[in-house]
C-alpha cells in the first residue's frame, strides 16, 4: 500500500508492506532527486512482499517540497501509519 501524506511541509510517501512490519528502510535522495524517482518507486513497489516499510521524503527545495526550512529531527519524528 502506498500512503502519501505531510508531516509539516515535508512530503512523504510510504511504501507499506502486506505482511507484518519489522524492519524500515528510508530513502533519501540525492542533489536532483525527489520522492517520485522511479528508482524509489521501483524499491517500493518490490518490498510491497516483504516485511519492510520504506519511507521516502522530499527534501527542501526538491520535488513537492518548495520549503526552504530545514528538516529537523523532531518534524521527522512526528509520523503515525
């Protein structure tokens, strides 16, 4: 399942898995990428079977973020799936 939502101004999108979750990868991404990359789109559609959540952001300035406030600890702490 995948869930689009924002903590804040951060754009997040979670890859949920079928099965029970015990592990959880993140993915950030690099200089020009986004949340959208068909790289993160591709991981997470194939962990769409296993036990793992992989959770993709939107860093300032990329993608749906047009932010320029800087991701603090607390904004990524505050996401309930």
């Amino acid at each position: 399942m995948i869930k689009d939502l924002s903590v804040g101004e951060i754009p997040i999108r979670i890859y949920k898995p079928n099965n029970p979750v015990n592990q959880v990868l993140i993915g950030v991404h690099g200089f020009t990428g986004s949340q959208d990359s068909e790289t993160y789109t591709y991981l997470g559609n194939h962990l769409e079977d296993t036990n793992i959540m992989f959770i993709t952001f939107d860093l300032p300035n990329h993608g749906k973020n047009i932010n320029e406030t800087p991701i603090t600890l607390q904004k990524c702490l505050i996401v309930n799936v």
